[in-house]
C-alpha cells in the first residue's frame, strides 16, 4: 500500500494579510514531513479562478519548491490542464521534463480537461470545446 498527501491549497473567507502565504508555507512544511516520514507521493492541482476552494494556479512553481526541500517522496503534477489555452502542449512538457530534472526523477504527471465553467470562460474557452 502507498500513501501520499494532496493538495488544492483551499482558503476559506474570510482572508487576513498573510493567510496565502501561510497556506502555501505550510504546505511545503507537511510535503517536507510526509518525505521525512515516507510517504510515497505529494499531489497538487491546477485551478484558476475558485478563490476559495484552490489557490493553485502554479502548480509547476510549489512543486518546484517541494523538490528542492525534499529527497525521496514522489511529486505529483495533477491535474495540470491541457486544454491548448490553458497550457501549450510544448510548454507543459518543457515544464514537466525541467520539473523531472530538478526533483531527480521524481515527478509523476496527471491531465485534466478542466471541470467548471468560471475556469473555462476565464480562459474563453467554450465548454463545448475543452475536449
């Protein structure tokens, strides 16, 4: 059996100076521990646009950081949106192959289509055509 942690880092109102940026910190605290402890994999999302339910819209950046502080757990990109307007294919694999370099070889990736409509329309994309 494996065990991971995962995250949509979500920040409920009401918010106070500094609240995200102790949420991200202490994120990157537990990804530290989990290593330490053995777990196997640290997830974290992409979302735009749900200003409570996820601050994660650089996924590629806070995991980035969790490589740098960690040895052995698994980072997981997912679910990082595909859908052309949202990330460039190329691009997400510049990310991910740079990703996988500077975690040693640790990075596990997963895709998505995108869920909601506010996500969608943020990025003009008609919900008809995330697909």
């Amino acid at each position: 059996m494996k065990f991971g942690v995962f995250y949509e880092l979500q920040l409920p109102k009401p918010w106070n100076e500094g609240d995200e940026q102790r949420l991200f910190h202490e994120a990157l605290e537990q990804i530290v521990l989990a290593d330490r402890l053995g777990f196997d994999h640290a997830w974290e999302v992409e979302h735009h646009f749900l200003d409570e339910y996820s601050h994660s819209s650089s996924p590629e950046v806070f995991l980035a950081a969790a490589a740098s502080v960690t040895k052995n757990i698994r980072l997981g990109h997912g679910i990082r949106q595909v859908i052309p307007n949202y990330n460039h294919p190329a691009r997400t694999a510049e990310g991910l192959a740079t990703l996988d370099i500077m975690s040693n070889g640790r990075v596990e990736f997963g895709i998505g289509e995108g869920a909601t409509r506010l996500e969608l329309g943020g990025f003009h994309i008609p919900a008809k055509e995330k697909r």
